[in-house]
C-alpha cells in the first residue's frame, strides 16, 4: 500500500467514529520526516479514543502495524506512527493550541469528508 493509500486509508477509518476537520498533509517536499500526516478531531476525551482505536484496528485488519503510539491514556493528543503516514488525533481544544496547520502552513492540503448516502429519488408518475 502507497503511502497516500494508507492516509486516504486512515482518514476514511477516523470518519467511521465521527472524526471532524479530517486533513491530509503532504509533507513530502518540506522534510524527510515522513510523507504524510493526517490530522483529526474529537470533540470529548472518548471520542478521540475512539478514533485511534478505529484507526489501530483497521490498520492492523489490513495487515499493517502501527509503529508507534502516544498520548492514548491521556487522550488529548494521540500520536499513531506509521512510518510514512503519521497520525494526530486531536481533541478539539488541544488542535487549536498546538495549530499544527499553522506550522505547516507550506504543505499541501486535503480536506477529507464523509461521502453523504445518495438517496434515490422516487419516480413520479404523471396522469394524463
């Protein structure tokens, strides 16, 4: 799986649980660091937990390891290190100090949001 595969991959997985502000970074020409980061939102301590942990579980079902992890017993600031894709999940509060957009200001950005179901329209049918 590509790298940006994988960020698509993990921002689609934070949706699962509600995640709000979901961006995709792409840090590739700014450092060597990593390629990607993919920064999210939780409005409560339990949704930001939620969130690593939908990440951590459909990452590890389609066979890929997280690297490293930090902040998930504090859950303000949870860190998921993929190597190449670097996870931030945010409680809102604590994205607005940290403003790792603002940092970053120079990478390119995606903004990630959930596909609204498509209802189908109903036929209507005219009499003559």
């Amino acid at each position: 799986m590509t790298p940006k595969t994988l960020a698509k991959k993990i921002a689609a997985l934070a949706l699962t649980k509600k995640a709000s502000r979901v961006v995709i970074m792409d840090l590739r020409k700014l450092t060597d660091m990593t390629d990607f980061f993919v920064v999210c939102s939780g409005d409560s301590d339990v949704q930001v937990k939620a969130i690593a942990d939908a990440i951590i579980d459909g990452t590890e079902n389609a066979g890929i390891d997280v690297w490293h992890k930090e902040g998930l017993s504090q859950r303000q600031w949870i860190l998921l290190d993929y190597v190449d894709v670097v996870v931030h999940v945010f409680h809102k509060e604590a994205r607005k100090y940290y403003a790792l957009e603002k940092l970053w200001g120079d990478a390119k950005f995606e903004e990630i949001q959930d596909k609204p179901k498509v209802k189908k329209a109903k036929q209507v049918s005219k009499k003559k």
